[in-house]
C-alpha cells in the first residue's frame, strides 16, 4: 500500500498553502473585488462624492433615471448604442487587420522585426499619448490630414460633429492593432512548417493551405483575440476623453459614467454623481457579462467542432 506524503509537512504545516495565498486574497478584494460591491450599493444611492455630504438610499431610482427619465434617458440609450457599434466596428475591422499583418510579418520577409515593433509601438505609448498625437495630426487648422482635404478640396470638420466619433475609431484600431498582431504571431508560430509542406506537395493552393491548415490550428488564438478586442472595446472611453471630449453625438457609456461621476459634462457647476455613475457601471458591467459569456460560450462550442 503506497501512502501519499503531504508535501507541506504534517499538523499546523498543513495550513502552510493557505496562509500563502492569504496576502493574494487580501490585495483582490481590496483593490477588484472590494470596490466592485461598494459600487452596486452606491448605485443605490444619492452619492455624489463630496465629503462630508450625506448618503440616502434610494433604491432603484438612479436605474429608472437613466434607461426611462425623458430625453437624458434617450441620450444615455443613444451611448449605449454607440458603444455596442463602437465595439463591433472595432473588433471586426483590428481582428482582420491584426491577422493579415501577423501573415505577413511571418513569412521571413526582409524588415520583419522592423515592421514588429512599427505596429506594437502605438501599445506602449499609452492612451493620453495617442489622444494628443492624433489630436494634433487632425487639427482643423493647419492639421496634416486637415490640409490634404483642403488641397483635395475636400471640406470635412474632422474632429466636429458626429465624425469625430469614427476617428475615434480610426484611433483605436490603430493604438490596440498591435496586441491582437502578437497574439496572432505567437499562435502562427505554433504551428508546424511540415504541415504547410505537405499541403503544398498535396497540391493545396495558398488559400486552401490558410483555409484548412491555419484557420483551424488558430482557433484558440482566435478565440483569445476575439474575446479580448470586444471586451476591451466595450470599456473603451479614454480616447474620447483626450480626443473630443464631452460632446453630444460622440459619448460612449464608458465616458458617461466618467462625465456622471466626477462632473465633467461639460456643463457649469455640473454636479458629481456618482451614485448615478456606478448605476451606468453597472450596466455597462451587466452588458459586458451577457456579451462576453455569450462571445465565450459561442466560441468554446466552434473550438470543440472544429478540435
């Protein structure tokens, strides 16, 4: 009879494992867990963040106020809109660009770990980095893009109206691109040349080599990009904070709750909610969650047929 050996030791070193991950436990719940319950009770509140200024609770008003309270209402329903288009433009178009520079830069091609680091780059520089560099590249007056249009002849507000919220867009693929590529390399690289060999002695053209040889063998890679991209691009809102700022027309839910909670809409002496703030974040987490187990449990079901 072979007896197993705890490795931790025996009586009070039996609790060794647990007392470890006690520190870890500890830093989750105050800095990820803890700060997420007290945001689902301030919803349910008045809060507004100024010291020493009561809290009452008032249940379910802050929700009623921003899906059904008249035209504020509206425009909280139009962000949210905008978000989810935001997000599927966003992750469509950086998932396609990101796979098509991960082909090309794993092809041996002359530069490649030149072109790497030119399309990583934007990651590093960080969000408010980005915000101002495109700020000023589309500056109506006197800006690069804004003085092509005008010797095209073309007039364009570029960073006014509406379209701002699509370069936005343009800003965001640009800045996160970067990511989804190195995924996409690290899961190409996984996958064997003989592989690719024996297609081609079997006569398999380029794209039937992609088609039945790296599309499938990429799934778990595919998954990966596509799960981070929507859920990264549903909580996406700092580039609108540096690029455009509060402006009817281009928020999304991310820069609604922001504006909400710390009184930046714009508006003179606009007061902090913050109540009404985590009540917007909890339904940006609620669309996340329903978005993101239904994206998971879609593509678990693609990988087992495919696997």
């Amino acid at each position: 009879m072979v007896t197993s050996i705890y490795p931790f030791g025996q009586g009070w070193q039996r609790w060794i494992p647990y007392l470890l991950i006690v520190p870890g436990l500890f830093t989750y719940f105050l800095v990820a867990l803890g700060p997420s319950l007290a945001t689902s009770l301030y919803s349910f509140t008045d809060a507004t963040g100024v010291t020493g200024a009561p809290i009452n609770w008032i249940g379910f008003d802050n929700y009623q106020e921003f899906l059904f309270a008249g035209q504020a209402a509206r425009d909280n329903l139009d962000a949210l809109g905008r978000t989810i288009i935001f997000s599927v433009v966003v992750s469509t178009v950086q998932f396609g660009l990101g796979l098509l520079v991960a082909i090309l830069l794993t092809q041996g091609l002359r530069g490649t770990y030149f072109f790497r680091t030119l399309f990583f780059m934007p990651v590093i520089l960080g969000v408010v980095i980005q915000g101002l560099i495109w700020t000023l590249f589309l500056y109506p007056l006197g800006g690069p893009v804004s003085q092509i249009f005008n010797a095209l002849g073309i007039e364009s507000e570029l960073l006014g109206g509406t379209g701002a919220f699509w370069w936005v867009i343009v800003v965001q693929i640009w800045a996160n691109m970067g990511i989804t590529m190195i995924i996409f390399i690290a899961g190409l690289q996984t996958i064997s040349a003989e592989l690719y060999e024996s297609a081609q002695i079997d006569g398999a053209s380029s794209w039937q080599r992609f088609r039945h040889v790296t599309w499938p063998l990429l799934t778990p890679t595919v998954n990966t990009n596509i799960l981070l991209n929507i859920i990264g691009s549903l909580q996406a809102w700092q580039l609108f904070l540096v690029i455009t700022g509060y402006r009817p027309g281009t928020q999304v839910l991310g820069y609604v709750i922001y504006a909400q909670g710390f009184g930046a809409t714009g508006a003179a002496n606009a007061p902090s909610r913050q109540g009404f703030a985590a009540a917007a974040s909890i339904v940006l987490f609620l669309l996340v969650l329903v978005v993101g187990l239904t994206t998971q449990t879609v593509l678990n079901r693609r990988e087992k047929r495919i696997m």
